[in-house]
C-alpha cells in the first residue's frame, strides 16, 4: 500500500514535513484545514500534493455500544476525519506554486457546498462511527477464529491421520 501522508498529530509523525495552508471557517461551524505536504522527488521535479481535512468529535452517542466509544477514543482520539487528497508528480520546480493552488481552488469550487451543508457533521459522524465499528467486529470474528483453530490443533496434535 502506497504511503499516504497526514498532519502530526499525537500518534503520529509524518515522514517530512507539510505547512497548514488555510483554515476555513464554514457555515455550518465546522473548520476546514488545507495542507501542502509536497516535496522534492529528484533534481527539479516535485511531488505537489494537497489535503484538506475536517476534524470531528464523535460523541458516545453515536455508538451502539459504550464499549466501542472507548475503544475509539483510545485508538482515533475520539475524532473521525474527513480528508480528501489530491497529488501531481514530477511537477516542475517553477510551477509547484501554480499547480499546488490550482489543487486548491478546483478543491474549493467543487466541494465547499457540500462540506458547508448543514448536515455534514451528522453524515460524517454516523458513516465513520458505522466503519469503525463494522472493522472492530471483524477483528473480534478473526480473533475468535484463530483462537479455534489453535484450540483445534491443540486437541488434534497428537492423534494419529
């Protein structure tokens, strides 16, 4: 899988270095973050690439179980994100600033209506909070799995085929 690039945070720490461009205040009081994570690939040529991000707290609410909730806030912060990146490779040193805000303003022209709507923390939270916690009964159905199949092999170990 292919590296994707996030801002630092607690639990992480980039592989270089991204500048936070903009913050946009939106109409339906969420925040909109623009980071410029590009750098240099080889001589002149640059990866020029663009993240925009909204960061949302999940209340405990939003889960089926008080369980999950903690489990989330101990692995996400307690924060769904959503995040839409946009690259371009082997970009000329000249015009990384031309093409980083032409990213940008197609970005902008395209999604800030949809991002803005009233509703969006409400879809965010509920879509997020539905993967996080479809992910963890999967986990708990592989774990239960590989825990039979050792209890199996256990039993049968030492009887003859």
């Amino acid at each position: 899988m292919p590296y994707e690039w996030f801002p630092p945070s607690k639990k992480h720490e980039p592989r270089w270095p991204g500048k936070l461009v903009e913050k946009i205040s939106l109409s339906n009081g969420l925040v909109l973050e623009i980071w410029d994570y590009s750098r240099r690939l080889a001589g002149d040529r640059w990866l020029i690439g663009m993240l925009a991000q909204i960061v949302v707290e999940a209340p405990p609410q939003a889960f089926s179980r008080r369980e999950l909730y903690e489990v989330f806030l101990d692995e996400e912060e307690g924060k769904v994100y959503y995040r839409y990146r946009k690259e371009r490779t082997f970009i000329d040193e000249r015009e990384k600033e031309a093409i980083f805000s032409q990213l940008k303003e197609r970005f902008l022209e395209a999604a800030l209506s949809y991002l803005s709507h009233p509703s969006f923390r409400e879809r965010l939270i509920a879509a997020e909070v539905a993967l996080f916690e479809r992910r963890k009964a999967w986990e708990e159905q592989v774990r239960q799995r590989e825990e039979e199949l050792e209890r199996l092999e256990e039993e049968w170990k030492d009887r003859p085929i």
